[in-house]
C-alpha cells in the first residue's frame, strides 16, 4: 500500500515538474522568435546549397551568429562568421576552397511605439574571406526590421542593402539586397512550426541572374539541456523558384541556437 502512495506521489511530481518545464519553453520559444528580444544566444546556422553547375555540387556555409544586446536591450547587434565549403564545381569531385568567408556585422536600435516593433540600424561587410571566398571589398548600408507577435504568431521582416565603398579596386564592386522574412507559429511546450526564406537580389548580375527566391517551411523546438540550459533547434527545406543560371536548386538549413544568461557578464553565474 505503502509503495502504491510513494508511486503516485512521484507521478504527480514529475508531471508537476514536467508541465513546469514545458510553459517555461513555451514562453521562452516565443520570446526567441522575436530578432530584437532582449536575449544573449549564439546560433549555429549550417546552409547547405545543392545543386550547383553540370555536376550538382554542393556548396556548405556554417554561419556562426551571436547576438547580443546591449544598452537595456535598446540595441541588437548580431555579427555573423561564415565558414565555408566551396566545392570545385568544373569537376565531379575536389574542393576549391574552405574557411572563413566575410564578416558581417549589423546592430538594430528598437524603436518603442505602439503597433509594429521595428528595428533600424547599420550592416557592414568586413573582407575577411580573400580572393578565394570573399568579395574584397568593404562594404555597408542601411539594415531595417519589422514584425508583430498577435498570440502564438510571429510574423516579420528583415531587408538590407549593402554597396562596397572601399577594397580591392580590381574586384566587381558590390551592391546587393536581403530579404528575411519569417513567420512562426508556436505549438506548445516548446514547439513551432516556421518559415525563413531567405530572398537575395544581386543588383550588378545580368537581369535573369539577379534574384534567388527560396520557398518552403520546417519547424523546431526549444528544450532544456540538463534541465537547465535553453537551447533552440530548428530545420527547414527551401526550394528556389527563382534562381541565376548559376545558381543553388535548394537549401537545407539546421540550427542550433544556444540561449546563454545575461549573467555570464557579470561573474554571478547563471541567473
């Protein structure tokens, strides 16, 4: 009799426990959903591209991004390490070259207000990757955000240009465009389905070589490592329905996105 009590009152502990620990992910994915959340993480984002030229290569880009706030969380900087994998693409087999690729660094300032939450801010392009993976060139502009977050929805913008304004003067110069837009929908306990494609425009490229228009959706979830440490994973398949000639068909992008306490900052541990 003794063991049946001991056995139901562990039962409705662990799910006492359990429901504890799946509305503290809840509320956590939604508040990691938003860009201009007052949140320290460091994203690892791999991208591999298929399909590139006659013989179908594969190009890899492991984008390591942290991001951290500062100044209240009135500004968001995110600075972006590329780390590439660049296949030989005039052969079946053999790699051209891989390492670092150009570094970019952009900080949103939140503007408060009703309606909208918006961000605006600087990218700059730093050419760290040389001849082989980067443009040599430096370049920067004007990065701009937008989104709302009605119940479990999130849903917004992200756009910038950068024009090259110093570097190798024998390189093409660089006027290009982003477009990030993303949706999210939480499920509960750390759950959610969302969609992140990613619209480039290459303004210098022929007319039917400038745009890659990538299509499609994934989901993820956010768990506790321990029990303790958040730590955010998502996937996502992307077709682009519009590419250059010499372009990538499709995308597989896998995230691991490690949510680090404010704290770390100021030796008191985790807070």
């Amino acid at each position: 009799m003794k063991k049946r009590i001991y056995l139901v009152l562990f039962q409705v502990f662990f799910i006492a426990l359990t429901a504890g620990a799946q509305d503290k992910a809840a509320e956590l994915s939604k508040e990691v959903a938003n860009p201009l959340a007052d949140i320290i993480s460091i994203p690892f984002q791999n991208n591999l591209n298929g399909n590139y030229g006659p013989y179908n290569r594969n190009l890899n880009v492991l984008n390591i991004q942290p991001v951290f706030p500062l100044m209240g969380g009135k500004l968001i900087t995110r600075t972006i390490f590329p780390i590439v994998r660049i296949p030989d693409f005039a052969e079946e087999k053999g790699k051209f070259s891989s390492g670092l690729s150009d570094i970019v660094f952009t900080a949103f300032y939140s503007i408060e207000g009703k309606g909208p939450m918006m961000g605006i801010g600087p990218v700059v392009e730093i050419p760290t990757g040389g001849a082989k993976r980067g443009s040599q060139k430096w370049s920067a502009g004007p990065s701009f955000l937008i989104l709302v977050d009605p119940g479990d929805w999130t849903l917004g913008a992200l756009v910038n240009n950068t024009w090259s304004f110093a570097g190798n003067e024998n390189r093409e110069e660089v006027n290009h465009m982003l477009l990030n837009l993303f949706i999210v929908k939480q499920l509960g306990e750390g759950w959610y389905v969302n969609s992140a494609p990613i619209i480039t425009a290459d303004w210098t490229a022929e007319s039917g070589d400038k745009w890659i228009v990538p299509v499609g959706a994934g989901g993820g979830k956010l768990v506790y490592l321990g029990g303790k440490r958040p730590v955010n994973l998502q996937t996502q398949m992307y077709y682009n329905v519009v590419r250059p000639d010499f372009g990538p068909e499709w995308q597989w992008r896998f995230q691991v996105q490690i949510i680090l306490p404010k704290s770390i900052f100021s030796g008191k541990g985790d807070g």
